[in-house]
C-alpha cells in the first residue's frame, strides 16, 4: 500500500471511532422510539415517524443510517424491514435488548462517559464525582432507573442464557443461590433445566418485587432472600453464581463479596463467576470497552485470569477451571473451589 494510502487508511480508523457516538445516539433514539415495536410490516420513514411522533425527514436521515450499520434493512422502495438485530429492539421480543440500549443512553451514562477523562485523572468514578453517590446507592433513591437498570440487566441475561447452562454440569440435586441475582432470569432457566434442583435468589427488595421465579416449573422450588451481599450470603448453597457481579466492583469489594460466599459455601460447593475474562494484551474482545464503563460509571473493572486468581485467592478460594462460552459480550464461566 503506498504512504497516501496508508495516512488516509489510518485517518479513516480515527475518524470513525470519533463519530461512533452517533451510532449510538442513532440506536438508542430508535430504541426509546419503539420503531421496532411497530415493523410488523415493511414500513416507510414517514409511516414510522407518523407513529412514533417524531419527524418524518429526520428520523429516515437515523434510519438509513441504522441500515447501513445492519441494523434495520432499507429496500429500494424506501420501506425499512426488521432484521435479526432490530428484532431485539422489540418490546415483545425474548430476549429483549431494548431496556439496555435505553439504559446505556440515559443522560447519567453519557455524562460519566464523557467525563471518562475525569476518572482517568483522579482514578475514580466519573459518575461518583458528578452525582456525589456510589452508583449503586444513587440507583436505590432512583425508582424509574432501578427499574430500567433491572429490565435491562434482564434482557442482557436472557442473551445466552442457554448456552450458560449449556456449558457447566449442574448438580442433579441441591440448592443454586444466585447471589445478586437481579428479578432471577439465569435462575429460573436453571430450576426448568433440572427438576430435582432448589433456588434461592438474593438481592435488594427492588430488584426482588419484579421477580420471574413464579412459573409451574419451578413451582416449590425457591426462595427469595432480602439483602446485600456485602453483609451476608445464604448458607449451605450448592452452587453460588455470582453473574455481572464482581466486575462491578474493585478488589477490595470483590474479595469481600467472594469472602462471603466462601464462608457460606459447603465443603464441596462451587463459586461461579460469570463475567468476562480479559485475554491477552491486543486482542479484539467486547471486555475491553466494559471496562471504561466500569471505570467511568463505577468502581469495578474486567479482569485477566490472573487477576481472578487474585481475589479468589484472598477470599480462600481458587480457579477449578474456566470455561468459555460463547455469547453476548464474550463472557466465561470461572469455576471457584476451596482452597
């Protein structure tokens, strides 16, 4: 490739990223619009616009955009059509990754992102340093944000939750405590897979209230358990999973967390941590981009093997082994034993 070449190749890479933001404002306009909701049919802008209140010309200037990005298709009649990807912005749809792609565009995501520069300098939470409160304590005096943080988190479980269980061998009997387990999506598809198996769900009465355990399945078979996991765990667990938790946290937290589960656990119990691992320096991985969002908006972070070495071995823990599995966001299944 000649010199010429190459600068306009390598301006193009930086070009792109700084516009990026826009792509996401774009996705998450037609996700609050609920644009998917109404493509039960092939539809023009200016049906969809009709529909959704917004202006006819502006919304075809976010729509073909989309599509060129796959996320809607524009035939050459100027009518939009679902694709795969605009299917999970539906409402309806099973899972639904509307509620996230709303919760990652409200105005406290985009100002910790933007002050990302902020948490780099002082080495904490952008969002602490704007709003004066931990995230988490912000999100409980927030009722409408803990509502859409919960259903998003549902939408994001729900992505691969059958290749979750697919790839770890469940006991055939005992008790799954899902430690901060949000409304129990992971945990109620775990209780349908094995009959013989019993449930406890923990987490904040917030997340609890809108619970999605009550089904004929599992009728029988769980409980819900009120609290935080930074003061207690319930005992005598076979399996503790701990999903989208410890990343969420610094190590001092996590280990206190995993320190917790320890002191719970059975002698033969499991610790599973869901979350993505970190692979070697360079490697294309969506943990990477996670990680910014744990550094601006909270106090965790992603982590390399090691790292989880790290803190399971503080907490009196150690890796049995890590399995990879292969769904939304590249996470893996860390398997914790006693030490």
């Amino acid at each position: 490739m000649e010199p010429a070449q190459d600068s306009i190749a390598a301006a193009t890479i930086i070009l792109d990223q700084t516009v990026g933001i826009y792509r996401t404002a774009a996705l998450a306009v037609a996700a609050r619009a609920g644009v998917a909701d109404h493509l039960d049919r092939p539809r023009t802008a200016a049906e969809l616009a009709d529909m959704t209140g917004m202006d006819a010309a502006s919304l075809r200037r976010v729509l073909r955009m989309l599509a060129s990005q796959g996320i809607f298709r524009e035939d050459d009649q100027g009518l939009y059509h679902l694709t795969p990807a605009a299917g999970l912005l539906r409402s309806d749809a099973s899972p639904s990754l509307r509620s996230a792609v709303i919760m990652f565009s409200e105005d406290y995501m985009w100002r910790s992102a933007g002050h990302l520069g902020d948490a780099v300098r002082e080495g904490s939470s952008a969002f602490e340093q704007l709003y004066g409160k931990p995230f988490f304590e912000w999100l409980g005096s927030d009722p409408e944000a803990a509502s859409t943080f919960h259903a998003s988190m549902v939408g994001l479980s729900e992505t691969g939750i059958e290749r979750v269980i697919d790839a770890y061998d469940f006991p055939a009997t005992g008790t799954v405590v899902d430690v901060g387990g949000g409304r129990g999506s992971l945990l109620r598809a775990i209780l349908e897979r094995n009959r013989r198996l019993n449930g406890v769900l923990q987490d904040d009465r917030s997340a609890l209230r809108e619970h999605v355990l009550d089904t004929p399945q599992t009728a029988e078979r769980w409980r819900l358990e009120e609290g935080s996991f930074f003061d207690t765990v319930p005992v005598g667990g076979d399996v503790y999973i701990l999903k989208h938790i410890i990343h969420n946290w610094g190590d001092e937290q996590a280990t206190a967390i995993l320190r917790h589960c320890r002191s719970a656990m059975k002698g033969d119990a499991r610790v599973l941590i869901i979350d993505p691992v970190l692979p070697d320096p360079g490697t294309p991985h969506f943990g990477w981009a996670l990680d910014l969002v744990m550094l601006s908006t909270l106090t965790g972070k992603e982590r390399t093997r090691q790292e989880f070495e790290k803190i399971l071995n503080a907490a009196g823990l150690r890796i049995g082994t890590v399995l990879p599995v292969r769904t939304l966001g590249e996470y893996s299944i860390i398997e914790a034993v006693a030490a």
